[in-house]
C-alpha cells in the first residue's frame, strides 16, 4: 500500500531555527531518487540545496518560494511506495474519534482542511507566510491548498492563485518571484503579460527599466517612496553577529601605512613564473600569506577567549576568514590550515573561495571555526577601516587600496606603490605591544617579501 513520508526541514548549520524556501525542483506527481535535489533554500549563512532522503512520487509540497519554515516542519510528502495498494479508509467511528472525517478525496474535515488522499489531508500552519507590504487592506481568509489527486506527472507552468489579505497572489513562477526580489520588483504591482494573466520575467524587467512615474512632493507620502525589506537569512547573522561582538570583546583597532612596492614588483616577477602560470595571484594573496606568518611570532592574535571556560585558548592552526560581500551579504568563508600553504596554494584557495561565495553556494560548516580574518576594503577603493572583529576571533585585518603616492625612499621623494593596514583586536588577550608587533610585522612582510626568509 502507499507508504506517505513527510521529510521536515533539516539544521543543516549549528543552531539553526528558519530558513526561506527560494526554489523547488520537483512538484507533485514527479518520480524522485534518493540523494536527488529537490529544493533550495535560504538560511542564516548562505543559500543550502537539500537532496531527497527516499525514493518515490511528490505528492505534496507543504511551503511555496518565499515562505519561511521552521526547523522539524514538514516541506514534502512522498510515496515511497506509490505501486501498492490503496489504503483503506477508516471506519466512520474510528475516524470521528482520532478527530477526522472519513478520508474521502474532496471532503472537508475539521479545520477547514481538504482531504487529498486516502485518510490525509494538508495541514495547516506549517509555514509562515510572508506579510505583504500592503498591511492597510482587511484580513481575509487564506484558502485551503488545492486538492491533490492521486500522484501522476504534472504540468505545473504558473502557480495556483490563492486568496491572501487584499486580493489574489500574482501568478509568477518560481524563478521570475525570485528575479522580482532580487530587483526589489513588487509583483503586486504588474499586470502579466502571459497566458492567464502569469507575470513573466520581460514584464518584471520592464518594471525595473520604467522610469518612476513623477508626482508633486505635496501630493506624495513619504511611505509610498520607501521600500521594506524583511531582515533574515545572511544579513539578520551578520547583524547579529556584528553587535553581540561589538559589545563583547573591548575593540582596539591600529593603523599602518606600507610602501608596497617590492611586493608588487614580485607579484609582476610570478605572474610570468612558470610555476604560476594561470593562478590568480592578488595582492590579498600576498596580504593572507603575511599574517599567516606573523601569527607564529604573535600567537596571541590567533587565540580565543572562552568566558564559559574562563580560559584563553591558543591555536596551533590557522583556520583563515576572508570577508567577502556577495548579494546574499556579507560572508566570511575560511580558508582551513591556511598556515600550511604555500603562496600558490593560497592564491587559488582564495580564487575559489571568491568564486563559490559569489555564487552564493558556501556551505554553513565552511564559515564557521575561523580563527583571524582579513577584510579586503581596498577593493572597494577605500584606504582603511575599523573592522569588527567576528565573534570567538581576536584580530581582524583591513588590507586597503594600493595607490601611487609619493613617498620619501633614501631622502628622496619617488612615486610608490602604497598602502594602508588596519588591525583590530580583542584587548582582552592581545595586549599593545602583541598587536602593535603583529601588524609591524605583516607590514615588513609586505613592504619586504624577502624578510620572510628570516621566519
């Protein structure tokens, strides 16, 4: 007989309680494998695709994109077992005391539910639905989901339209919801241009390309030129993380200015090395292999406070973050035993982690455990910064724009490549003269590569 298995939404990161569903790959009536990906979703450190546990036929999908879920909520149902026979229903008496009606396909049952198979029927409140913006409308009632039959391949081109506060959901598909996010595109605001009135991704471009219509400042509220976006998912962590460090660990942050040229100049010499022949090899490369090194001279830079254990703990790796801005947020993947790279290894470490962060495909488990971290705002064509140390971490430093400057080099003023270091610390287990030394030192690194000789 059909074997119905509901597969709850996984903590695939520690202490994690939410995540948003962006997009499912499957839909009722598709046959689906074990290990097969069958949706993607949002959680609090990066977007994270969950593969099938069984075998079988959809024959339900408990949240739609959009809609934040809990951890130990059911998202799917699948037959495991869709060849057998029908279940049979239960007796009317049996079925009045466990608080159900008889099970029949279409037959409302206590709660307003609809049941869609043999004794089962979608529930209710297993998601949370996102608010629309236009809160002054009138609650309305939401409608049951549509009812589904017995498990068979579906067409499935736009979704269903369900009734929400203030009128229908606009019909868009999957992917065109999320473009319209990602443009900050309210779909209740277009009308579709495809069939049966779906909104489809020229219209939601369009939107964006329409010049604002211009109205007189005395006739416009304020409220109707702002625009509201929920905090969760990557930017509601860091938030959190930022303040909960800030007012944890006492920051001191210090300053350096670095003639960077013979850094440069060697970075030109290895671009043309055989060796390193088709490696990006950046000045944060160079900046990353510098404060590994330092750390061997300044441990304390490396360590961590635990106040539960009320020790400080001293690390014999160096598991390295690098913060990097992607359009999920800010995120800082690590680079593990970053410590026992060479300078190529690191170059094409880095180059990939840029890669998978921008893509927004970190995994959770990689952007946790740093123990230091780099923040690299010369990219941006900033000099320098006060960086906020992640949490658990005890250094964190700004590596700034490397500019042409003139610069006093033998009591003669010459043009030089030159750049600006920032280093903030935990007071409480780096003192002055620890981080006054590390950052000296990651500076003599830079301002002279061949000073690593003598580590």
């Amino acid at each position: 007989m059909p074997q119905y298995k509901q597969f709850p939404l996984p903590d695939t990161a520690e202490g994690l309680t939410e995540a948003e569903i962006l997009t499912w790959h499957v839909k009722p009536g598709d046959t689906v494998t074990v290990n097969q990906i069958i949706v993607e979703i949002e959680t609090a450190k990066a977007a994270v695709e969950l593969p099938c546990p069984w075998a079988g036929v959809v024959t339900e999908l408990h949240a739609e994109p959009g809609q934040t879920v809990e951890v130990g909520v059911p998202i799917i149902t699948i037959d495991t077992d869709p060849g057998g026979a029908a279940a049979p229903a239960p007796a009317p008496a049996a079925a009045e005391a466990n608080g159900t009606s008889s099970g029949k396909i279409g037959e409302e049952m206590p709660g307003g539910r609809i049941a869609t198979l043999v004794g089962y029927g979608p529930k209710s409140g297993t998601a949370k639905r996102r608010a629309r913006k236009d809160t002054a409308a009138p609650a309305a009632a939401v409608a049951a989901p549509a009812p589904v039959v017995a498990p068979q391949p579906v067409a499935a081109p736009a979704p269903a339209p369900v009734q929400a506060p203030g009128g229908y959901v606009p019909l868009a598909k999957p992917p065109v919801r999320k473009l319209a996010k990602d443009l900050g595109v309210d779909l209740y605001s277009l009308t579709g241009s495809g069939p049966d009135g779906v909104i489809t991704r020229e219209d939601v471009e369009s939107a964006v390309a329409a010049p604002a219509p211009a109205a007189a400042p005395s006739s416009v509220d304020n409220g109707a030129r702002e625009r509201r976006v929920p905090i969760k998912g990557v930017r509601k962590a860091t938030a959190q993380a930022m303040v909960d460090s800030a007012f944890t660990a006492p920051h001191v942050t210090e300053f350096l200015t670095v003639d960077v040229t013979p850094m440069m100049e060697l970075r030109a010499r290895l671009k043309n090395h055989p060796e390193f022949r088709g490696v990006k090899l950046t000045p944060l490369a160079f900046c990353a292999k510098a404060v590994v090194l330092a750390t061997r001279r300044t441990p304390d830079v490396n360590a961590t406070w635990d106040t539960a254990a009320n020790e400080i703990v001293y690390k014999d790796y160096v598991h390295l973050g690098i913060a990097a801005a992607t359009p999920r947020g800010l995120v800082v993947p690590k680079v593990r035993d970053a410590d026992r790279m060479s300078l190529k290894e690191l170059a094409i470490a880095l180059d990939e982690l840029a890669t998978v962060a921008r893509d927004g495909k970190t995994a959770p488990a990689d952007m946790m455990n740093g123990t230091i971290t780099i923040t690299n705002v010369g990219v941006f064509g900033v000099d320098t910064g006060t960086p906020i140390l992640n949490p658990g971490e005890s250094a964190i430093l700004a590596l700034g724009a490397i500019r042409d400057m003139p610069w006093v080099v033998d009591g003669e003023i010459k043009i030089r490549k030159i750049c600006q270091l920032a280093l903030s610390f935990d007071h409480r287990v780096v003192d002055g003269q620890q981080g006054s030394q590390f950052l000296a030192d990651v500076g003599a690194l830079l301002a002279d590569p061949g000073f690593a000789m003598t580590y």
